[in-house]
C-alpha cells in the first residue's frame, strides 16, 4: 500500500520564497504534522512525503498511490484542494487533516474524500484501516491526543533541503489570545511529551540546527516551569549537540535557572509575542499575561539576552486601538526592548478564534469570498476592514515599521550591541538583512495585493 503525505505550497508565500532572496532558505520549515503522522502510519504502508515548499514534483511522473493526506493551514488550503482534485480524478482517494480542515469543516468536506479532524495520533491508524478496505467514512475527529500517543517523528523521510529539523514537546496554550487559533485547536490545557521522548526524538534529527515548534516552550504555571527545567537538564545531559530556536512567553525571562539551562540544552534564540506597544492594545487582543507583575520588558528581554540567547520580537498592526504613526510607534517600542529581530504581522480574522466571531459580528471582514481570499490569509495582507487605518494606511504603516527598524543604522547598532555583549553578531547581521532584503518583496506584493482588493470590491459593486 502506497500512501503520499503532501505538504501543499502557497503561491503568496513567495513574499518569503528563495528565489527572490536566497537568506529564505533560512525560513523553509520542515512540514512537521506529515513526519508525525509517518510515524504513526503501520509498516505496511510505503511513505513518500511531498513538501511542495522545496518544488513542486510531476505527480504524473510518480507512481500512483493508494491514498493520499494533504495537510494544510488555512492559506494553503486552495492550493490543497487542487492537489487533492487531481489524484481525485485518478481515483485515489484523498484524506485532508490539519487546523484548516479541522476549523471550516464543511467547506472542505466538500472538496475531498474524507476528513480529519483535531489530533491525529488515537484515529489516523483507524483511518487508514479503513482506507485498506475501501471503507473511508467522511469525517473522522482524532480530538486531543494523549501525549504518551505522540509518536517519534519520521525525521528520516525528509533528509535533505532544510536548514532546521523540527520537533515538538508540549501542545496546547491556556493563554487563548483573541487572535491566534492554538487553544481553539490544541486546548488550554498544557500538554507536556514525556521527556525521554522528546531527547530521543532530538537524537534522531540530523540537522544541527532545531526549530522547537511549541507555541509556548515553558508554560504558564510552576509545575509546567518544573518539567521544562527538567527536560532542559536530560537534554544537556544527553550531549545533543544542537542549536534550537522557540516560542515563549515572556514569562522564559523570569527564571535564571530556568534560562541558564535553556541555554546549556541548545536554546541559541526565542521568539516573544509582544504584540502591542500599550496595555491597552494588549488588553485588547486578551493577553492581560504580559502586563502581570508590572514587567519592565526591556530587562526581561536583557536577562535572556545576557544567556546568549537570541529574542525575535512579534508585534500585530491593526487593532482597534492602533491609529496613524502605530509602525513608527512598534519600531520605537521594539528598539527600546532591544529585541534581534522584529516580525509584524497585520491583525487577521483566522476562522475558528476569538476575533474571527468577533470580526464576522461587526462586519469587518473584508475579503471574505472564500475559498479564494484564504490564499490572503498569510497574515502579511490586510485583509480586514480596521478601526482608524484604512487599506493605504495600515500598508504604509507596515512599510514605514519596517523601514524603520531595519533601517542600516539601527542594524547597525544592534549588531554593535550584540558585538559588545559578546552574543551572536553575525546571526544577528543575517537575520537583519534577510529580513531588510525581504522590504522590496513585501513593497511589490502589495501593489497585486491593493489591486486584487480593487477588483474584488468591484465585482460586489457591480453585482
Ligand atoms: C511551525 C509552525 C509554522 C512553520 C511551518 C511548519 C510547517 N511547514 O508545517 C512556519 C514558521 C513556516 C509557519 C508559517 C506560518 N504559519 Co504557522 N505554525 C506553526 C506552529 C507553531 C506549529 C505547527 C506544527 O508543526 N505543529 C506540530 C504538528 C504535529 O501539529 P499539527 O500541525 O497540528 O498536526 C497535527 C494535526 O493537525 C493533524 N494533522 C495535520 N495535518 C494533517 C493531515 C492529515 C491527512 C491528517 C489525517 C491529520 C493531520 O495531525 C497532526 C498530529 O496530531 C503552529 C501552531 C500549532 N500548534 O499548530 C502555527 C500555525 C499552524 N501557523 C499559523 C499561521 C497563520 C502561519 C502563517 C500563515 C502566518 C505566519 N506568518 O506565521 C505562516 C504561513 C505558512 C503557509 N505555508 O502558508 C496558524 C494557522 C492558522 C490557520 N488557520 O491557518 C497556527 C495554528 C498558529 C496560530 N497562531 O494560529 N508556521
Ligand atoms: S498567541 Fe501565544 S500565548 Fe497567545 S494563545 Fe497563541 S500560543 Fe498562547
């Protein structure tokens, strides 16, 4: 029985792609969800996965498989109903699991055979049970997995091509920002993989570099804090030999223990949800978590800093409280954090959170024909209609942000403050210029942006 796991591409996600600038090698990521559901698929099945993202093979030129299990979020979900269109028409049956089948069910119920939702690990063998014997049912629920169940990664079916291997320790995030689709899809509930999984796993990755994808590395409460510490400990004791970036919460800065054996497991950088310059825009999004015990942001990004540790800092343009000057105001705010690197990314209703009922109730979903516009669900396209900054606004926002804080004399000061506190001067110039190159990329995509905008407003005019 041949099964294909395919990770499909999006077109838009060429803002980022490597051939317009080849530091993007640096952002292709391994498609982690098909090497976990490799590892949870019988030997009987021969397993090829496909990640469109490093070029798209001719499937026609392939062997023709038994099934096939398309992944996809949200804004690659069109280019994997075309994937799955054209094995349809070979007969090939065709499963769709992940967060974009699992939050618009119905809508892709219609465009494949049969769907997953939630966690794959306590279904996808039933599925495929009953895939051998031509009895797929349409839809399927894995829920939430036990963390005993997470299987070792197929780390060995995807060698070559990437910077980073990928793994992952915890799911799931009490935290339930307004705008992000994690507890929505994962729960509240902060799951932890048993530890001595997690250092297997490491040990069978190849490349040195890791990206660790949890959403929240360390947790929120003592106890998560605790098994973090701990599984800091086995993995230094196991001598991994490996550098690994992760997201946190801010909270990673509070603990110098905790940071100290980060650092001696391999942690080389972290990526902070900041989110807002003010409490008021972080009240907003619900994440009241980073105002607790009156934090001084730029001593807790120093503290993990002096741990040479790398922060990369995230900010969100468009909230109801961000009016005309917020991207100049997030390039200040993210200079006097002192964060390495700056990632903003444009407020957009993802289906299934918070703000996306809060959004679809007030009307403020602009580009709402779908399935076409989730292509511009990138969250790098405005897509929503905002309170005090209309389209040409909040795009000049994001360029003058970026401009700002990638501007040559502030890279400059940074690698020069990086070089000073003997951190990683050159990691740090890298990064900035990779993301200073990707200025010219972002720019040209908005021009087809605003005019695929114009022509969709017209066409509800006109009808
Ligand atoms: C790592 C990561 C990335 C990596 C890419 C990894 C990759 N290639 O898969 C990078 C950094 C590139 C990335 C980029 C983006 N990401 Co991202 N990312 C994640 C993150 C943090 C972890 C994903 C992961 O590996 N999880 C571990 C695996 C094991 O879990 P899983 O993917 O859920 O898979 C399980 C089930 O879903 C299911 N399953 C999944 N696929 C399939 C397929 C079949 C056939 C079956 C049966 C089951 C199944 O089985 C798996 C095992 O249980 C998630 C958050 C999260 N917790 O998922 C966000 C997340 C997926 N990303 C998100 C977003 C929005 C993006 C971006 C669009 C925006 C951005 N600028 O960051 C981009 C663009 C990507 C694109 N191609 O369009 C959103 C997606 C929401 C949505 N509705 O689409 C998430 C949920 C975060 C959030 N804040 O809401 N991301
Ligand atoms: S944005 Fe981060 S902290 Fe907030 S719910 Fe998502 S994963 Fe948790």
């Amino acid at each position: 029985m041949r099964l294909y796991l395919i990770n499909p591409s999006n077109p838009l996600v060429s803002i980022v792609k490597v051939k317009g600038n080849r530091w993007n090698r640096y952002r292709v990521w391994k498609p982690l969800n098909l090497m976990v559901l490799a590892g949870l698929t019988p030997p009987e099945w021969e397993i090829a996965i496909v990640d469109e993202n490093l070029g798209v093979p001719d499937y026609q030129a392939m062997p023709r498989p038994d099934l096939v299990g398309v992944t996809a979020f949200t804004s690659q979900s069109n280019r994997a109903c075309e994937v799955a269109s054209h094995f349809r028409n070979l007969g090939v049956p065709v499963v769709m699991g992940g967060i974009h089948a699992t939050m618009c069910l119905d809508e892709v119920t219609e465009r494949v055979d049969s769907v997953v939702t939630g966690e794959a690990e306590g279904i996808w063998p039933h599925v495929l049970e009953d895939a051998r014997h031509h009895s797929l049912k349409r839809r399927y629920d894995g829920g939430l997995a036990e963390m005993n169940d997470v299987p070792l990664a197929r780390h060995d079916l995807l060698a070559a091509g990437y910077a980073f291997g990928a793994i992952q320790t915890t799911r799931g995030c009490p935290l339930n920002c307004s705008f992000c689709s994690v507890t929505a899809f994962n729960g509240a509930k902060y799951r932890q993989r048993p530890i001595a999984d997690v250092v297997r796993e490491f040990q069978s990755i190849r490349e040195k570099h890791v990206l660790v994808v949890d959403d929240n590395l360390i947790g929120t409460r003592p106890e998560h804090i605790a098994r973090a510490k701990d599984m800091f400990r086995a993995m230094a004791q196991a001598k991994l030999r490996k550098k690994w970036i992760a997201q946190a919460t801010i909270n990673f800065a509070d603990d110098e223990e905790l940071l100290a054996l980060a650092a001696k497991a391999g942690c080389s950088g972290v990526f902070i949800g900041f989110e807002s310059p003010t409490p008021e825009g972080l009240l907003e999004v619900g994440k009241k978590f980073n105002l607790l015990k009156g934090r001084d942001f730029r001593a807790s990004v120093r503290r993990i800093q002096r741990h040479n540790i790398l922060v990369g800092g995230s900010f969100i343009i468009g909230l109801d409280i961000d009016e005309p000057g917020i991207g100049k105001r997030i390039a200040e705010v993210a200079s006097q954090y002192g964060v390495d690197s700056l990632n903003v990314l444009f407020l957009t209703p993802l289906p299934g959170t918070r703000l996306w009922d809060q959004m679809t109730s007030q009307g403020h979903i602009a580009l709402d024909t779908f399935p076409e516009d989730w292509k511009y669900y990138t969250l790098t396209f405005p897509v929503a209609q905002y309170k005090h900054l209309s389209l040409d606004g909040i795009l000049q926002e994001m360029i003058s942000c970026d401009r700002d804080f990638y501007s040559m004399s502030r890279i400059l000061r940074r690698v020069w403050s990086n070089l000073w506190q003997y951190r990683k001067p050159l990691i740090a110039l890298v990064g900035n210029l990779s993301y200073r190159s990707n200025l010219r990329l972002n720019c040209k995509a908005y021009v087809d942006f605003k005019r695929y905008w114009a022509n969709r407003h017209n066409c509800i005019k006109q009808s």
